[in-house]
C-alpha cells in the first residue's frame, strides 16, 4: 500500500490576495507545499491535487460569488501543474456543490476514492484550502472510507480557525 500527498484546491482564486475568493494566508504556503511536492516526489510518492472547476453559471456563486471558473486563470493550480501526478474536479455540476474532493453535497463520485483504490493509495497526507471548508470535508471523508490521513495544518489556511469534522 501506498502514500500520497493529497493537495486540496491550492488555486489561484484561493490562493492570490487578488483571487476572487481569497483564503487568507493562503499564499504564504507556497514554499512549504513546493517542500511536500519534492519531498514525495522524491521519494516515489504520488501528489494528487483536486480543483474547483465550475462551470460559468456555478449556483454555489450566489453565496461565494464567482470564482474557480473553468479555463480561467482562477482555476489554475498555484503550483506547477505538471507537479502532479493526477488532478480531480469538483464542482463540475452547475446546481450541485462539492466541498470534499471525494464525495459531491448530493453524494455522487469525483472519482478521488477510485482513483487512488486503482493506485493502491490507502495513506494521505492532505494539505490546501480552505482548512474549515474543502480541507475538512476532504478530511472527513477520507477518514471514513479508512484511508490512513495527515492533515498537514502547516499547509492548509481557511476562513475559520476553528475547523469541525
Ligand atoms: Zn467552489
């Protein structure tokens, strides 16, 4: 069984104090998620990143407004997206939210859990953004279909400090 770094939503909008939906903070954990990618890489683990990617008329803008739009440059990864070895979208459906990489709000497939199961992932260690939002939804999930989780909070940021899985 296998380890891998599991990078949530480290993009632009997020990430950039000129994002359209700025995580406070977000940016400054550049440096030590480069760290997580080369060390992993270094040692022949997989980094799995997941994105936002919501189609133009996303219904989840009306609370967030709008950000992560497809093929825009608020969608791009804040990191060489080169770096990593398989990227998951969420949020594709324009009337379904999708806080976890995992698991959409109405419980259908982003295909993460198959893609690692095809990989023999069953350890993570999982960094990104938002810590009170996408991070802890990914994190919850994660527990629950048995994966081994490290939520890496060094490399996560959010809205709230306070995080409820
Ligand atoms: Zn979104």
């Amino acid at each position: 069984m296998k380890h891998a770094l599991l990078i949530v939503d480290y993009q632009y909008d997020f990430v950039s104090p000129r994002g359209n939906l700025y995580v406070p903070g977000a940016e400054k954990l550049s440096d030590y998620i480069g760290e997580l990618i080369s060390k992993f890489k270094s040692n022949n683990k997989l980094v799995i990143a997941t994105k936002d990617w919501h189609p133009a008329n996303h219904y989840s803008f009306k609370q967030w407004g709008n950000h992560c739009e497809q093929n825009k440059i608020g969608s791009t990864l804040f990191f060489d997206e080169k770096l990593a070895d398989h990227i998951v979208l969420k949020g594709i459906d324009p009337m379904i939210e999708s806080y976890s990489g995992f698991y959409d709000e109405k419980g259908g497939s982003n295909g993460l859990h198959e893609k690692l199961q095809s990989l023999d992932i069953n350890e993570l260690t999982i960094v990104g953004v938002a810590t009170d939002i996408c991070v802890a939804n990914t994190v919850s999930h994660a527990v629950k279909l048995g994966y081994k989780v490290h939520l890496d909070l060094n490399g996560c940021a959010g809205f709230e400090q306070i995080i409820t899985l």
